[in-house]
C-alpha cells in the first residue's frame, strides 16, 4: 500500500555534483526515519545517510561533508545532495521509509556512476 520512487541517479564525472529525490506515496500515517542506501555489484547494502522526522541527520564515514540529506515531512519526500562524487560512490541507491523500527518499504533504486 506504500510506493516509495527514487529519481535523479545519472553518470556523472569525478568532482561532479548530483540530487536524488525520492517520494513515499499511498497510505501513510507517518514516516519515523527516510534514508538512502548504496549497494554495488558483489558487496552488501550500506547505509549513506538517514534523517528522522525530527531532523536528526547521520552519515556514513565515507560521505560526511560531501552529501547532504534533507526531508520535508509534509510532502513525505527526502533528498540527498552529492557534491564531490568520486568513483567509488558508485551504485544503486536505494530509498528506505521507516514507519517503524520493524515495518519499512524500499524504491526500486536509482543508478549512480561516477567515472571519467
């Protein structure tokens, strides 16, 4: 009953900038926690960037100065600013919506390739 769609993913060169977008829609109460995910061929799914309704922010270690996570709780979108790509950002993002700790939906991902 919830669809969350990313958008925004592209090839981009090193240095590059890029903003995903994603948008939860279909019967929602309210949403805890949005966050966004990164999984590359052959290695596991980690966490980049999660915001909870409040604002909180996290980061993974490997992004924290050059992405930027934001949410507008109204619209139940959330974004995610990437400054500063390198290759290694390489992946399919993912979008995650948590109603709570144990009832959460993904997006379909959304590719990202940075390369020169």
């Amino acid at each position: 009953q919830v669809q969350v769609v990313e958008s925004g993913g592209g090839l981009v060169q090193p240095g590059g900038s890029l903003r995903l977008s994603c948008a939860a829609s279909g019967r929602i109460f309210s949403i805890d926690t949005m966050a966004w995910y990164r999984q590359a061929p052959g290695k596991q799914r980690e966490l980049v960037a999660a915001i909870t309704s409040g604002g909180n922010t996290n980061y993974a270690d490997s992004v924290k100065g050059r992405f930027t996570i934001s949410r507008d709780n109204a619209k139940n979108t959330v974004s995610l600013q990437m400054n500063s790509l390198k290759p290694e950002d390489t992946a399919v993002y993912y979008c995650r919506t948590d109603f709570t700790k144990y009832l959460g939906y993904w997006g379909q991902g959304t590719q990202v390739t940075v390369s020169s």
